[in-house]
C-alpha cells in the first residue's frame, strides 16, 4: 500500500488531506495532508495502535454480526428479509470505512485495504440504476422513500457515503465507491430543488459531504446544493412544525439561528456544513452567524471536557447554563462534532481560541469515549457517576464507535496547518511533518516531546534551502506563563491563547524550544451553573481529572470526600497504572459519618458533619471506567 500511496503523490494526482481547502478562497489555513505527517511514540500512538488492532476489526466484526452490513446483500438479492438497525445503520458501516481509509493514508494495512474493496462490491451491488441508495428505504420501504425527510436520515447517509468514499479515493486512488456517491448525489441534484421536489437534512450531515465533493471534483452544482440545504426554504412545502425545526437545527435558514438548541450532534453538523459553505463562498451572513452559535456554545452550553448536549430528551442542548453533572448526556459524537466545526472554523480564521476548544474536546469528552483496549465504548460520557455501566461493545444506535474510530485514524492531519505567511503548529505530539511551504519550498518540521504529561515542546525546522517564512506556534489559553527560546535565545511577548508568531530566515539546524506552565489548577464554574457552586475541577495542562473511587482510601466513600484549600498538588507519573498516567494528589477531607446517614434538611446553626484528613488521588477523565464499575466525579466540594 504505501508504495502505491506514494506513487499517487509522486505524480500529484491526489492529497489526502482531511479537508481539501487549497482552492476554498476563504480559507486562511490549508490542511497538511495525513500522509505527509508522521506520528512517533507518545500519548496518542498507543490509542492510534489499538485502534487499527484491535477497535476497526472487533468492529467490522459487530457490524456483520448485526447485520449491517448483510442489508446490503439483502437488498442487492432483492430478499424480502427485514431491515437490521434502526433507519440510519448505513452511515455506521460509511464511517467504517472511512477510519480504516485514513488509517491507510498513514500506510499500509492489507486487512483494511482488502475489507474496503470486499465492502465497496456489497454496497454498489445494492445501488438502484438511478443511483438511489439507502438499505432501509429499498425494498420493503421503498413507498416510503423521500416521504419523511426529518426522520429518514437519507441524506445523512448519503453523506457518510460522500466521505467515505472521498478518503478511500485520497487514500489508494480507487474511486469506484466515490463514483457510487456521485451516482447517487447526482441523482439527489437532477430531482430535488426549488423548482423540483423539496429536499430537507433531518439530520444535517450531507452539505458536509457535498461540499467536499465539489472541492474533489470541482463540480460546483455540489456546493450550490449544499447551499440549497443550508438556505432551509422549504419548511412550507414539507409542512414543518416549530418543534421539528429546533430538534433538525434545520428546516430553516442557518443564517436566521442565534443560539444552540435542539439535538446536540445535528446542530454541530449543521455548524460543520455552514463553515464550509463559507469558505467557499465567504457569504457574511454565515460568518456572522456562526460567531454568534460559537459565542453560545462556549458561554452557555459547553462542558469542561469539551463535550455538548446535557440533556437525554432528545439528546439536545439544554438551557443556557444547563450542564448538570451526573444527568449529563454528552454524546461522545457531540464531542466530535465540536472538535470537527472548530477546526473548520480554526481554517477560516486561523485563530487559536478554536483549537483550544479542539484540544479540550480531544482529550477529554472525545478520548473518553472508547476504552483503553479499543473494545468498549461510552455513548454518554457524564461527569459524574455512581458506577452505572458505562461502557459497552456495541449499541444499538452505534454511530459513536466508528466516529471515534475515525477521529483516532486522521490525527496526523490535525497536528500542523500551512499558510500564505509560513506554518501552523496546532497539536503537540511526536511527530515530524514532510511536506512544502506554499510556495512549493520543501520543508521538515519535527516535534519532540512527552506532552501532555511533560511541559516541553522541541521543535526542529528543517527547510531545504534556507528560507524566510513564519512558524505559528500555539500558546494554549490554559499555560499562562509560556517560555519560547530560538537557538537558545529567549522570547518576549508570549501570550496566552494565541498563535506566536516567529517570523525569521529559517534554516537547517534551527529549532524552537516551548515550555508550558502545567501546574495543576483548579477551576471553578459560573455560579450560574448551580450544580457546580461550592465544587472545582482539577485540570493540568490540556486535561481535566477526576476522582474515583478505586483511587481513594479504604473504607470512605468517594461522595463523602470534600477537596481542602490550597492548592498543594503533588504530581507522580505512573507508567503501569491506565497505560500511563501522571496522577495528582491532594489533601482533603472526608466526613467521620456517611453524608447519607445526616438529616435530609438541619437548621443553618447546626454543626458540620465531622471529617478526617485524607489524601484524595485524582486521574485524568478519560481513563475512568477501566478498571471496572465505579463511583467518579470531576466536579468536587471544596471546603
């Protein structure tokens, strides 16, 4: 495979970027494609190593034992056998498919690279000559196809498909299964419209896809579709209800939304959709309003893991201040979808406040998602627990899976970014970047570090010829005193939550030395967010931590334990404990008697409960409910 890969890039047929951007006229930051990035040893490269192990083929198990993947048989053998999964199960075998594609454009893996083509015959064999397809709305359903758009996610699934098959096509050169979503794209494009039938994204995920194709193709009748999608102007003729339109986040213009409402992971799609319907048109109006969404989102509505949607009904946002803890929904999809729009709004403004919240979503309300052994994954991800199973292998509704999946296999294409003026360091990992400037001057950028558990970053710049050009290093909002050294000289003016800027004639041997302020610090919530009055949470560096109970002393209970003042934290990394940790310890104090055993209500005069001293151990969120099922929190009492 990887001979292939670079004989494809050798000619310049292909660039398997996550988002073609290098002709989107509005796009400040353009993508450094996933095959040019290599990642070394470090926090997420044994993430990245079980998922290709272990979580892709335990999933493509699942999928066939569920029979997703047989509906496309089904229907391909005209079998009148019923549909397997709720409506939308396609677009969970799409995602598949495009994890393993990713993970193809780092290099060779025969087993994906086979189950893809293998895949790709059962899925066009299913294709209608039209180019229709959708495995729930072909055969016994098929009377009902395009007769309830706001529930039928054929659209969604369309494009799932769009991406999939974009990614296997940047991956190998194969485009057989991106020419099956042409097909069928193209049959949505010729039949549907303001002068033709009307067309609703139940679920937005389509002018994602179709904008991507037409950054793929050139095809600009994709873009002007999506815009169709996005301008909702069909709510009368689909007759639709005010309840139907807040749940969608579609059904009317995207440009008339002022805040976040409704379900949680269509409305960061929707988002995701607009932003790249900007920078490809720069229409004001979408700049505008997806400030307003973002200044919603990250005043009101967004956890500190990163994560979206507090509430199960509907698994839709909630009120603004709404987060409660232990009732928190946080679908590990709206933790993607968040990361997925802030780095497209991060492409349109280069600015580092919206990788600051991808970093946040990363580690925190993203990673926790899938176990430490690739095999069990979260749906919810609370922020608080009395040990209710978590974790499972497979859902029903299972599009998390194969999301995280997906997330993990395209990582290198997230660490670094090129401009006009030089290079983005977006992500700190071991990692080193072959690729150009663009102005077509090869370039070596190689990063050395053991972030996030220690504070230094290396970073060599290595340019083929020498050259002057400019190296964006992120200072993320959380290091409040940052040092930067070129060739061992200091920097001035480092400011928090900001790109530094060195701009200077670059050549062979250069390096940049970046030291973060990783003290651990404690955080507290707007007393607005009543649950959360009283409590901090713990953080150290781009990650949020949590007690559990398996860490605290024996014979106390976690929900007794308050955290005491001061912030005397002692840090230990321990390399056998959760694959590798760094663990915070604190003093604290935990009640003499169970707080369950106080009276429900006492008079304000009435003495405190009693307490001990303790050392309470704190772990980072994403690793909870490892080693089993047990009581978790992240918001403490503080005394």
């Amino acid at each position: 495979m990887q001979p292939l890969v670079i004989s494809i890039f050798a000619f310049g047929i292909l660039s398997a970027q996550v988002l073609k951007l290098d002709q989107s006229p509005y796009a400040k930051l353009h993508d450094v494609p996933v095959s040019a990035v290599t990642m070394g040893d470090g926090f997420w490269s044994e993430r990245r190593k079980v998922n290709v192990e272990k979580s892709l083929p335990t999933m493509i198990q699942l999928l066939e034992q569920h029979g997703i993947v047989e509906n496309f048989r089904n229907v391909a053998s005209k079998n009148s056998a019923p549909h397997n999964g709720p409506v939308y199960t396609d677009s969970d075998l799409y995602k598949w498919i495009e994890a393993a594609a990713f993970v193809l454009q780092s290099g060779d893996v025969p087993f994906l690279h086979a189950k893809i083509d293998e895949l790709t015959d059962t899925i066009l064999s299913a294709q209608e000559p039209s180019g229709y397809l959708n495995t729930y709305y072909q055969g016994v359903n098929a009377s009902k196809r395009f007769t309830e758009m706001y529930r039928s996610h054929e659209l969604y699934c369309l494009g799932h498909l769009l991406q999939a098959a974009i990614a296997y096509y940047r991956a190998t050169g194969n485009r057989k299964l991106m020419d099956g979503g042409i097909r069928y794209a193209d049959y949505l494009v010729e039949n549907f419209g303001p002068e033709k039938r009307p067309a609703l994204t139940g679920h937005p995920e389509l002018e994602m896809g179709l904008i991507e194709l037409y950054r793929t193709t050139g095809q600009r009748k994709y873009l002007e579709f999506a815009g169709y999608l996005l301008s909702g102007v069909e709510r009368e003729r689909l007759h639709l209800k005010d309840s139907q339109i807040k749940y969608m986040f579609s059904g009317v213009p995207f440009t008339s939304r002022t805040q976040f409402e409704g379900h949680a992971v269509r409305a960061m799609y929707a988002s995701c959709g607009a932003t790249d319907y900007y920078a490809e048109t720069g229409d004001a109006r979408y700049r505008q309003t997806l400030e307003t969404l973002w200044r919603d989102m990250v005043a009101h509505k967004m956890y500190i893991t990163g994560g979206v949607g507090s509430r199960s009904q509907d698994e839709a946002f909630g009120n603004d201040y709404e987060l409660p803890n232990a009732q928190a929904y946080t679908e590990s999809c709206a933790a993607i979808a968040n990361y997925m729009w802030n780095w497209r709004m991060l492409m349109v403004t280069g600015e580092s406040r919206f990788t600051d919240v991808m970093e946040r979503s990363l580690y925190n309300g993203t990673n926790s998602g899938m176990s430490l052994d690739g095999t069990l994954y979260c749906y919810r991800n609370p922020l608080e627990s009395t040990g209710e199973k978590i974790r499972n292998e497979w859902y029903e509704t299972s599009c998390c899976p194969p999301n995280i999946e997906r997330t993990l296999s395209s990582l290198p294409g997230y660490i670094f970014n090129t401009s006009k003026q030089g290079v983005y360091v977006n992500f700190f990992h071991n990692a080193t970047m072959d690729w150009h400037l663009e102005d077509g001057a090869k370039l070596r950028v190689r990063q050395s570090t053991q972030y996030p558990w220690n504070n230094r970053v290396e970073i060599a710049v290595d340019p083929a010829v020498p050259a002057e050009f400019s190296l964006f290093v992120r200072i993320p909002e959380w290091s409040k005193t940052t040092a930067v050294q070129i060739n061992g000289a200091s920097q001035h003016g480092v400011a928090a939550g900001a790109y530094y800027e060195i701009r200077r004639r670059w050549s062979r041997g250069d390096h940049v030395e970046v030291t973060f302020d990783m003290q651990p610090r404690l955080t507290r919530a707007n007393t607005l967010v009543r649950e959360n009055v009283g409590r901090v949470a713990v953080e150290r560096g781009p990650l949020v931590y949590c007690l559990e109970q398996t860490d605290q002393p024996k014979n106390t209970r976690l929900f007794d334990e308050e955290l005491s003042a001061g912030r005397g934290f002692t840090e230990e990394f321990s390399r056998d404990l959760l694959g590798g940790i760094t663990v915070l310890k604190h003093n604290g104090s935990v009640a003499e008697t169970p707080l369950e055993d106080e009276p429900l209500y006492a008079a304000l005069e009435a003495p405190k409960p009693r307490s001990k001293p303790v050392t309470l151990t704190f772990i980072p969120y994403y690793a909870w409910a490892n080693r089993g099922q047990d009581s978790m929190e992240v918001w403490v009492p503080r005394q």
